[in-house]
C-alpha cells in the first residue's frame, strides 16, 4: 500500500488541475536540480513554496474577496 505524504496531500488537495500540474513541472525541475548540487534544498524550497500557495487556496471565498477590494480600490482611482 502507498505510503501517504501529508504535506503534499495538502498542497494537491487546494490546486486545480492546473495548479497540480505546474507544482508536479517545477517539483521535477527541483528534483534535478537538488540531484545535480547533491542536497534537498531546490526540492525542500519549491514544497513550502506550493504549501503557502495551498494554504491561501484553500481560505474559502479568498480570490472573490481578493477581486472585490481590487475592484473597489480601481473604482476608488487608487490603482489603474
């Protein structure tokens, strides 16, 4: 039986389809890259980088909240 993994568990469980495929692009780029200097840490930073993204995904209503004072403050003339 697969050995479950918390933490990416939780990053896939918040992406969209896209998302999952850009975070499984840039996790394999981190895999070579931490292959050819001989550590983790390409693979180690592209992982909590996803899991902050995750994390904010999966704040219910954030990107229509986000939209809405985005929206207002272009309303305001605050920002083109």
């Amino acid at each position: 039986m697969p050995k479950k993994h918390p933490r990416a568990n939780h990053i896939l469980k918040h992406l969209s389809d896209y998302d999952k495929d850009l975070f499984l692009g840039e996790l394999i780029c981190a895999i070579d890259q931490s292959q050819q200097n001989g550590n983790f840490d390409a693979i180690n930073l592209c992982i909590e980088e996803w899991e902050d993204t995750a994390e904010l995904l999966s704040i219910p209503d954030l990107k229509d909240r986000v939209w809405a004072h985005f929206n207002e403050l272009k309303k305001a003339g605050v920002i083109n």
